[in-house]
C-alpha cells in the first residue's frame, strides 16, 4: 500500500473529488481526515469507510472563518498525532463577470480558495517540518489559465494557487516541505451534475457530450483524479516540488480542436 502508516487531510471531502481522494487514499493505507461543512454527510461518509476497515476521523469547519484553518489542523494533530499530507480541495465555484465581481463576491471567493489553503498550509508546516517532511497538493483547475467569461473571481483565485504552490515548493523544499499543484480539467462531480441542470442542460447531459469536449467519450471522474493525487502524497514522489499537472484530455496550451 502506498500511504501506508500516513495521514492525509482532505479538504472539501464528502463529496466529489474530495471524497474520491479519501476514499482512494484509504484504500491504499492512509488514516484519513475528511473535511466539510455538513456534519451529517461527513458521519455517513466515515461510517462507509469503517466498513473498509479505513482508519478516519472528521472536523467541520467553514473555510471562509480565519481562524478554521488552525482549528482543523489542531484537530488532525490532536486526533491522529501527525500529518503527512493535505489536500487543498475544498472550494466554492463563483459565478461572476466584470460587471457581477463586487468587492464582497471577490472577498469571499478568495477566502475560501485561496486565503484558506495558505493558511492550512501554515498551521500544518511546523509539525510537517518537525517530522521531517511532508506534502500539499493543491487542487486547482484549468480555469486558472485564463477561464470562461462567467468565471472572473475563480478563475483569479486558481490562477494564485499556482502562484502560491511554486512560492512554497522554492522557499521550503530544504525543508522537507514538497507542495505540487493539479489544474483539473472538466470533472463529472455531483456538484458539477447539479450545477449543469439547474443550468439548464437535461438529466441525460454527461452522455451526451460533444466530443470537442470529452475526447475520451466522458467527462474526468473523481477517481480519476485520486489516483494522480495518491501518487504525488506517496514517497514515490519524494523529489517533485513546486510541479504543475495538467489533469485534462487535451493540451491546453496551443490546442487546435478537431471540428468533427
């Protein structure tokens, strides 16, 4: 098992991609902490992975409270003596353009996706430098690179979390600290299914997809997405910092799509 003996906290866990991490990391022997806002979905969530014989607790905590990232650190520490890894998964998807971008949309969504991960990241770093060592991954999106028109403050914040991840790989590799950053593509969530409805789009959409957007016939999914973090949380991955994965199915630089 390649995470065996480790703790990883997952941010934004009970669902989606989040949840696809634990359950993933879980499998592979990590102690697991999972993280959200909803107290019912974490128990129900942590009950299945008893079943598997998964090490795991939960803390709920709103990201947008300065004073959460620490509390949850200290509740991972408190619970489980050490932390190995955290995942910066959690994050809210603002739906906002020039016009629609107010200081109090700006504000939050920069809290939440990106004041939150830094600070995670700074209530984590003495005990992960204290043992030697451990690793963040953030989860970013593809969006950071320039995003769609109704996507302004997310795709702003994103774009900051690449920024942010080679800033701490650089400063903090010597010591022991390896902070790498995925920019996920389109991802077949539950959020993501219910958003595209409420959207407008029918139930049947994800089959349905033009292929100019899902070469592969369907969307990324969750575990997809796991199995690339499992390997950047593993000691295979002990050398990598400050890195840049495109998880997608397409170049997104210099991508000439097929009009067929």
């Amino acid at each position: 098992m390649r995470l065996k003996d480790k703790v990883i906290l997952v941010t934004g866990s009970t669902t989606g991609i989040g949840e696809g991490i634990v359950r993933l990391c879980g499998r592979e022997g990590a102690t697991v902490v999972v993280h959200g806002t909803r107290e019912a979905a974490a128990k129900e969530l942590l009950a299945d992975l008893a079943k598997q014989q998964i090490k795991a607790s939960h803390v709920i905590a709103p990201l947008d409270d300065p004073a959460a990232p620490a509390k949850i650190i200290a509740h991972v520490i408190s619970a489980h003596g050490r932390i190995d890894g955290l995942v910066n998964n959690a994050a809210i998807m603002t739906r906002s353009t020039l016009e629609t971008t107010d200081a109090e949309t700006f504000d939050r969504t920069f809290a939440i996706n990106l004041r939150a991960p830094l600070l995670l990241i700074r209530a984590a770093f003495p005990h992960m430098k204290k043992q030697g060592g451990g690793r963040v991954l953030n989860i970013g999106s593809v969006n950071g690179y320039c995003g769609e028109a109704t996507q302004l403050a997310y795709s702003m914040a994103k774009g900051a979390m690449v920024t942010l991840t080679r800033n701490l790989a650089d400063a903090h590799g010597r010591d022991g600290l390896r902070v790498n950053h995925f920019n996920v593509g389109w991802t077949l969530t539950p959020n993501e299914y219910a958003l595209k409805i409420k959207e407008g789009l029918p139930a049947d959409w994800p089959e349905k997809l033009p292929r100019v957007y899902a070469p592969s016939g369907r969307l990324l999914s969750p575990e997809d997405i796991a199995w690339a973090a499992v390997f950047f949380l593993s000691d295979e991955a002990q050398l990598i910092n400050g890195a840049t994965l495109d998880l997608e199915q397409y170049p997104l630089i210099g991508r000439n799509p097929t009009k067929d």
